[in-house]
C-alpha cells in the first residue's frame, strides 16, 4: 500500500551506515545482529546468503527480456488483478508511480503459462529466496527467546501461503528539456511511500539507486544499491507477530532520468486463514500480559490493508 503524503513534511535526506548481516558469521552473532536491525530499522542488507549468483543472473535476465518486449505482449500475462503485468497504477486507491511491473504468486501452478526459461527462473528463484526467508525468520525466533522456533517461519515455508514474488521496472524519466524553466533533474517518486503488509520481505536491484527508508517522519536514508546482496524489510504481520518490537519499516523507490532500475521483491505472506497472534513469550513483562495488537486472520488484515484510503493508519485497527 502506498502512502499518502497528503500533509507536506520537509525531507530531511540523512546518510547513515545501515545495518549489515553477514549469514556466514555464528548463529548466535546473526541472530544477535539480526535483532538489534529490526528493532532499530526494520530493515537490514545480508551479505553470503548462499544464493547462487546462477540462480540470480538467470531471474534477472529473464525479467529484462519480460520488460523489454513490446507492452502488448507484456499485456499477455494479464492484468495484474492479483498476478499479472500492470504499468503506472500501483493500488486500488487511485495510487500511481513511475514504475512498470510484474506479479506472481509463489504458486508454481500461477505462471504455468509463461515459457519453460521464464517459469523455471522464477521457481529456482523463488525455493532459494525463501530459503533464505525462513533462516532468517527462524534466527529471529532464536533471539527473541521463543521456544518455537519456526513460529514465523512456517507461515512462509506451508505450500498454502500467500507469499507473491513482484519484480518492478522502473524507466529512465524522459525530460523535457525545451521546458521553461528547465526540469529538475532530481530524482522523482517511482513507488510511493510504503509498508509492506505481508511478514517479511527480501529485497534485491540492479546496481542502480533508488530505494529509500524511514525509520521517521520527514527523514529518508538512500539504501545503496548492491547487486551482491539482499535487503530485508520487517513487514506489518512481523511487526505484530513481535508483539511491536519489531517495527515494520517505511520505504519507497525513486527514479531518475539516468538508468532503468529493476528490482525483485520475494514477499513472505501466511496463508489467508492463518491466525496472527504473537507468541505467549513475547506477550510482556506487564502485570496482564497483554498483547498490544488482537488476534486476527490475514485474510482480514490483507482485506482491511488494500481497501483502506492513502494514508490510513492499518494495524491501528487491529489494537487491543
């Protein structure tokens, strides 16, 4: 869901070291590492995830070949209501960007149609990313003391889960230069401020900038971009699965009118009748115990998250 900026806040553009875990460190150091980023960002880049570079190069040359074709045959995939090719409109709501997509659900059978090169990138793409995905889910359990360690990461790793793999294409913004006065040549919005709704997402791009963070209102953090890597945001199930100790991180993508970027988001989401509700452990030290968000399915929650306007505040509906 993008979010509005219907009230105008001066941006503040603040260059800091973000967080960077390295998988291959111990288990206990990872972990240590992986909770202090969520807790402080939501966000953090891995380093020797154990992806194969193969397995990477392969996915995204076939989404440049995809995006490359002309859009009528772009538009073959269907209309991305929910999987498909969709192009300016991002959302529901009238949300609009300066980006070209594709969406697919992890569901081997959803992109039965594409051709045999494009359906076996995106299947060995997909098993290894959530791979990757339910390490890390489960090495936040470890740190966070829950006894069940794949709490979070069996919502991802069960064949019903409504996890979705987006690949977006973001082209170099054609200026006018006969205008008067002259375009900005500042980089523009090309996804819109957002939190993602599903648990966690990885995260990877070309070597282009343009991915940005939040950690507060007004001020942006320029993620630099690392072909190499992941990035990993915390999404809003995680957010209340952790009871609000993990905080599901704002972001956006801009563009500019240098290079195209392209970017691969694998979105780890439950399966629609799953239940979110934090783990007993991380319930509180309070006398009562008490949850901050009520149980709820993620069927209601995805529900409420797409249909809400710009803007609109999601897990606060969720409170107890």
């Amino acid at each position: 869901m993008v979010v509005s900026n219907s009230t105008h806040i001066p941006e503040k553009i603040r260059q800091i070291e973000l967080p960077t875990v390295d998988l291959s460190l111990s288990r206990s150091k990872v972990s240590e590492l992986i909770i202090k980023a969520c807790e402080e960002f939501g966000f953090f880049k891995v380093v020797n995830h154990g992806v194969p570079n193969e397995i990477i190069e392969r996915m995204e040359m076939e989404s440049y070949e995809f995006f490359n074709k002309p859009v009528p045959e772009k538009q073959l995939a269907g209309a991305a209501d929910p999987f498909g090719y969709g192009s300016k409109k991002i959302g529901f709501n009238g949300d609009v960007g300066e980006v070209e997509y594709l969406l697919l659900s992890t569901n081997p059978l959803s992109f039965s149609n594409n051709p045999d090169q494009f359906r076996c990138a995106v299947r060995g793409y997909i098993e290894a990313v959530r791979k990757v995905a339910c390490e890390i889910l489960e090495m936040m359990a470890e740190g966070l003391w829950v006894s069940d360690t794949s709490v979070f990461s069996r919502l991802i790793r069960t064949v019903d889960s409504d996890s979705l793999l987006r690949i977006n294409h973001y082209p170099p913004l054609v200026l006018d230069t006969s205008a008067s006065p002259p375009p900005c040549h500042h980089h523009r919005v090309g996804f819109g401020e957002h939190t993602d709704p599903q648990i966690i997402t990885l995260l990877r791009s070309n070597d282009v900038s343009g991915l940005q963070i939040s950690p507060e209102k007004g001020v942006w953090i320029p993620v630099p971009p690392d072909p190499n890597s992941f990035f990993v945001n915390v999404g809003d199930v995680l957010q209340a699965l952790t009871n609000g100790r993990f905080v599901s991180v704002r972001h956006r993508a801009m563009v500019s009118s240098e290079k195209a970027r392209i970017s691969i988001g694998y979105f780890g989401g439950p399966p629609l009748n799953a239940i979110i509700s934090c783990p007993k452990e991380l319930e509180g030290d309070n006398k009562n115990r008490k949850s901050i968000y009520r149980e709820f399915s993620w069927s209601e929650y995805k529900e409420a998250a797409y249909s809400l306007k710009l803007g609109e505040s999601r897990l606060n509906l969720f409170l107890n």
